[in-house]
C-alpha cells in the first residue's frame, strides 16, 4: 500500500498516480479566517477498509475536517470540441471517473480500482495567531500506518468575513424530496434545506435567487399580490448571512427565434396592452413591498434572463416600462453581447463575451452601473475558463482573479443543485436540458456543485475552489488599497484574460503565497 499527496489546486483521478503538484509531506499557507487544505491517495486498499484519522502536536487539540474523496462518472465528451488548440480545455475526455464529490469521513472507505483519496481540511480563525503550525498526520488504513508530516503557514491576512464580491448560483430546495426520499415540508426536508444553505455560505455565496408572490384576480379583473411567501423566504435567508437577493425575473422568452418575452403567472405578450395592466399593478406594489421592508437596496430585479438578437428591441422597451413604474429598482440579467446598451443597471455578460466585447461593455459603466460576469454551458472552445469537471480544477479557481481584474463586483450561475429530471450526479454529468425551445446536452458539472449525499448534501472540490477564488478576490483587494501596482502584477503573473491563464499548480501556489505575504503586510495583529 501506498499514498501520495496532491495540492488542492488539481483535480485528481483514481486512475492517475502522477501529479504536477504531487509531495511526500504537507506543506500549507494560509490566510486567517479561511481553511488550509489537501488531498491524500492511496493506492492498493482493499475494499471496505476501516480508516482512522488523527493529528499530533500543534494539531492534536485543532479541529480537522476530514472528507473521503468519492469518485464520480464524466461519461459524455460530444459537446467538446476537439479541434480545440487550447490544450487544457478540456483536459481530459470522457469517459473518465474523477474525484469532484467530498464525503464526510466515516469508519469505512469505499476504494475505486483499489484507490481512495481523502480531503483534510483545517479551519484556520481569524484571531489565530500567525506564525507555523507543525505535527504529523497519522492515518491508519487497514491496519497499515501512514506518518505524514504537515506543517501550515499562518498568514496575518485575514479574509474579510463579509466580502465585497457579490455571488449567486441557483439553489432549488424542491430537489430534496426527490434526492433524499423525504417527506416535502418535513423536519429532514428543512435540515437539509438548511446544510445546503450552510454549503453555499461557506463558499462565500451571499445572494439568493428569491420569488413566490402569490397573484390572484378580482371580480373585476384587478390583480393582488400576497408578498408573505417572499417576505418569509427573503428572513430565512437573512437568518443565514445572506445579504442579496435577486428577484425572480418579470418576463422570460417564448422562443429563442422570436420577439415575444412573456410576463406575469399568465404569460403575456410583454408588448400587450394586458401585460401593461399587470405590469401597471405588480410593481408599484412590489415597490410599497420592498420600500416598507427597507429591502429596496438589497434587491436586484431580472427583466428576462439572456436577452438576444432575436428579442433585444422588446427586452429593452420592457426594461423601460418596468423603470416607469418602480424607478428605484436596480435592474439585472445575464447577457450575451447583443444590442440593449442602456437597459440594465448591473450587467452580467458571458466572460467570453466579456472578452471579445471589453471595451462595448466598459462602455455600459455610467453612473453607479455594475459589470458582474457569468459562465454556463458555453462556450467550450477557445480556452475560456469555467467550473466543468473535464478542465482543470484551476480553470474554477481563476474566475474571481477575473472578478478583481476587470473590476466585476459580482458573479452568476444558474445551479448549484438543479438536477435534470432522471440525472444521478454520481453516474450522469453530461443531461439533457431544455430552456424555451432550445434542448441541449450540459457540459459536466454545469447543473451542480453540491452533491445528494446521503441523508446530508456533500460538497464537491469545484465548491471549495470557488470559496478559495472568492477569498483570494477579497485578499487582492485589501493588497490593492495599499499598493494597486503589487496587486495587479501579482494577479497578471497567473491570470491575463479569462482564456489565459497558468494552469501549472506548482506556479500558481508560488503566486498565491507571494500574495499571502504581501496582503499581510500593514495587517493588525490580534493582541
């Protein structure tokens, strides 16, 4: 039996025993207010071996969360493209097991191919005193011990607990009932709705995707709208650290082809003198809503999401009406490049639409005007970075580098945990997906970065990799009051656009700790 040890900068495969970024000890760095972490291999581990984790010296007393590495199915590479002269995107092609899923440890481990992989994970607080933390890691596996050294750097930075980097992937908790076989509105439901939340809060997400205004109609045809869903939705969020919310979106197309953007629960031509009468009587009444709340400022309403060539005359005639009735809310949508300058107040383009389109896009910041960026199933060409399970673990990690970049103060993706109908995460990543009219095969790891483990939701590292870009944004700027030029070359020596980028570990970890080192200087310390 033997073990290797991989940075949590690379994926890693139980069927690879090379790394770039491999090591026979633990050597970590670490900001205050963050977690270092790692991954062990073991090769040769017969089936259900009984495992044992523990720690010494500096560690003995310390919590550490341990996770089994689970291996999950990439089966699908069709919509790759394999004339792609970018060699590490997508770095590997399907079929492939790969180890995304993060399990909390137990007594027993499940090999793959007679390997496991563990992920350890030590919580690092932000009155930690800075300075090194030494010990051994013990690991016992069938009987066989393994002594591994470990030692962690702690830096004086400290990640902000409240950053400036808004974030939003989309959450459905109506997923549970079918992916953890309990009761809808049970006691086990709400737990698990709530570790899911614990999840994305721990990957530093702090908006949600929010709605459930019920509408009904009088005797005479006039609308009233009961905000007690919404009201109670937005509080259970807030009860969580959530500060954000976006609001359901007022239209959504009919066709990819067509004009037509539908509003309201009818679905009604937005151009349509009945959608001027629903819109004329939800808005000034979600106004009074969110005004009484005092939520107007942490609110953002979608018009309809990705408008196109197709549809972007009415998308911005509608974002006008919509302006007309309640004017003080910030308008957002995620977007491709296409003609409806002027309509939004927070712009969210594809990154590579960002790319080609930069200076259209500055272009968009008048007033007090944001740009946020987006990634989903495309593009899968020409080396732009994104969260799929077939790049590497980095291209997941350098979005937020993007973010302070280009000045993007927020970020969007449509699922967190939106399982396709019939899709098994653990053994499908490649599902069928319709939007409007359009039906097409997802990328692997587009529809989740949170898992349905068992009686619990289990993270992945694609999760963890967006918390530590989410830190290394807040991280870059604290660097960036005290000295904008560091900051920018440190964050250009590994990140140069969105489909440029140092996919070596080793270097990337060489950046990383010059950055520790120079956001600590001027730090406070705890006395």
């Amino acid at each position: 039996m033997e073990n290797i040890i991989v940075s949590s900068n690379e994926f890693t495969y139980p069927d690879r025993k090379v790394y770039d970024s491999m090591s026979d000890e633990i050597s970590l760095h670490t900001p205050r207010g963050s977690y270092a972490t790692i991954q062990l291999l073991f090769f040769d581990v017969p089936d259900q071996s009984i495992i044992s984790v523990r720690l010494t010296d500096d560690f003995e007393d310390r919590k550490t969360d341990c996770y089994e590495l689970v291996p999950v199915f990439v089966e699908d590479s069709s919509n790759i493209d394999h004339t792609n002269p970018v060699p590490y995107c997508p770095n590997r092609v399907a079929p492939f097991y790969i180890y995304d899923c993060l399990k909390p440890l137990g007594e027993k481990v499940t090999p793959k191919d007679g390997t496991i992989g563990l992920y350890l994970s030590f919580p690092i607080d932000k009155k930690d005193k800075p300075g090194l933390l030494s010990g051994t890691v013990m690991i016992v596996v069938r009987g066989h011990l393994f002594e591994i050294p470990i030692q962690i750097r702690i830096h004086e930075a400290i990640v902000p607990e409240k950053g400036t980097l808004k974030m939003v992937n989309g959450y459905s908790s109506s997923k549970i009932p079918e992916y953890f076989h309990v009761e809808d509105g049970s006691p086990d439901h709400k737990r698990i709705d709530a570790e899911h939340l614990h999840l994305l809060r721990r990957m530093r997400q702090n908006m949600m995707y929010v709605g459930g205004v019920i509408t009904t109609r009088d005797e005479e045809g006039n609308y009233q709208f009961d905000f007690s869903p919404l009201e109670h939705q937005v509080e259970y969020y807030q009860s969580f650290g959530f500060q954000y919310f976006l609001m359901s979106s007022v239209g959504g197309r009919k066709s990819w082809k067509e004009s037509t953007i539908l509003v309201g629960p009818e679905r009604l031509p937005a151009m349509s003198y009945e959608a001027f009468r629903y819109l004329s009587q939800y808005l000034p009444a979600l106004r009074r809503f969110l005004k009484e709340k005092d939520w107007t400022d942490c609110f953002l309403l979608g018009v309809s999401d990705e408008p196109n060539d197709a549809n972007a005359t009415e998308f911005r005639a509608l974002c006008g009406l919509v302006r007309k009735f309640f004017p003080e809310i910030r308008l957002a949508d995620a977007l491709s490049y296409t003609a409806v300058h002027g309509a939004l107040d927070v712009w969210i383009p594809l990154n590579a639409e960002y790319d080609k389109h930069q200076k259209e896009f500055e272009s968009y910041r008048t007033g007090k005007d944001e740009l946020w960026h987006y990634v989903c199933c495309v593009p899968r060409k020409e080396g732009y970075i994104n969260r799929f399970m077939d790049y590497p673990l980095l291209s997941t990690r350098y979005l937020f580098w993007g973010n302070y970049k280009y000045r993007m103060t927020g970020y969007l993706h449509w699922a967190s945990n939106v399982y396709q109908p019939g899709q098994d995460p653990f053994k499908q990543n490649n599902p069928s997906h319709r939007n409007a009219d359009s039906v097409c095969i997802l990328p692997p790891g587009d529809t989740h970065v949170i898992y349905p483990g068992k009686d619990r939701p289990w993270m992945s590292m694609r999760l963890e990799a967006h918390r530590q870009s989410a830190e290394e944004y807040e991280l870059f700027k604290i660097l960036e009051k005290r000295n904008k030029q560091k900051a920018d070359a440190l964050c250009e020596q590994c990140f140069k656009s969105f489909n440029k980028v140092e996919y070596n570990p080793v270097l990337f970890e060489q950046t990383r700790i010059q950055l520790l080192e120079e956001a600590s200087k001027g730090t406070v310390l705890n006395k």
